[in-house]
C-alpha cells in the first residue's frame, strides 16, 4: 500500500481535537507515515499531555412526536434507525422475542403502559394507543432507551466477584 503525499496543512487543522492518539492530524483521514508518528501539536503545546474525559455513559435518542388522522395513532420519529429497511411489528408485550433496537423499544413502550401496538419502520416508530389520551410519557420512554447509567444508579465495579468459599 501507498501512502500519498503529506502536503502542508493549515494551522486550523493542526490542533489537539483534530489529531488523532498519536498526536497527528486527522484532516485528511490518511494515517501518518510510521516516521512521523511523533509529531505533536506545536501550535497549542499539547505534546502528548491531553485531558482525558469520560464519555458519558449512554446516548439520549432525539425524538419528535407527529400527530396522525386518527385519534388512537401517534408517530415517533428518531434521530437513528432502528431497524435498517425493514418492518417490525408487535401487538403485545408477548411479541417481543428478542434484544434488539426494536425490540427494546416496543419492550418499554407496552411496560409503560396504553399500548395496544408498537410498528418501528427505520426511524419511525408508530404506536397504537389503548385509548386516545394515553401517549402521555411515550416520548420521554424513547428518548431515554439508550441511558444506562441514571442518578442514583451504582456503576458495577470492574473487580471480579469473591469465589464462593473463600
């Protein structure tokens, strides 16, 4: 494989949030030559001390609610898919087999209670309310599906368990 000629890049280009780990920048996208691997940022002296965050756990999904012509419809529409092409269709909790994107949503949405179907196509999730003021807090169930780590909640330690018998 070759690798393509390094020109000179802008000054706006070479700073830390736009290098990569070893410190050199990704404005291209093309990985560095191994010999040059050791450059740093000289415009903001950041050689090789960065500040280091924690991501935070979990992603908030962006949900917007449309009304439909009929009284007992209401339709989600998210910010990710959630099925790829395809259709996934539930008319009660027993339906949900699986883990997976859809699956969790519909989950949730029959344990919040007033569903009587869930249909997620893509993005779109479309749910069938048991009675026609009952998407009261639907919303908020789909935008928190992705947050693992809530107020309150203990993260589970990384130490491994105590064997029994010890």
């Amino acid at each position: 494989m070759t690798i393509p000629p390094m020109g000179r890049r802008s000054r706006s280009s070479m700073h830390c949030s736009a290098s990569s780990p070893s410190g050199w920048p990704q404005a291209s996208g093309v990985s560095p030559p191994l010999r040059h691997r050791a450059r740093r940022c000289r415009q903001h002296r950041c050689r090789g001390s960065r500040r280091l965050r924690s991501p935070p756990m979990g992603q908030p999904v962006t949900v917007i609610e449309k009304a439909s012509p009929y009284p007992d419809v209401v339709r989600f529409e998210t910010n990710r898919a959630l099925t790829g092409m395809g259709h996934e269709s539930y008319r009660s909790i027993e339906d949900v087999k699986a883990d997976r994107p859809p699956d969790r949503i519909a989950r949730a949405l029959f344990e919040h209670g007033g569903v009587a179907a869930v249909h997620v196509n893509a993005n779109v999730i479309t749910v069938h309310l048991a009675r026609a003021d009952g998407a009261d807090g639907l919303k908020q169930v789909i935008e928190e599906i992705y947050i693992y780590y809530r107020e309150g909640v203990e993260v589970p330690s990384l130490e491994a368990p105590a064997a029994e018998g010890e």
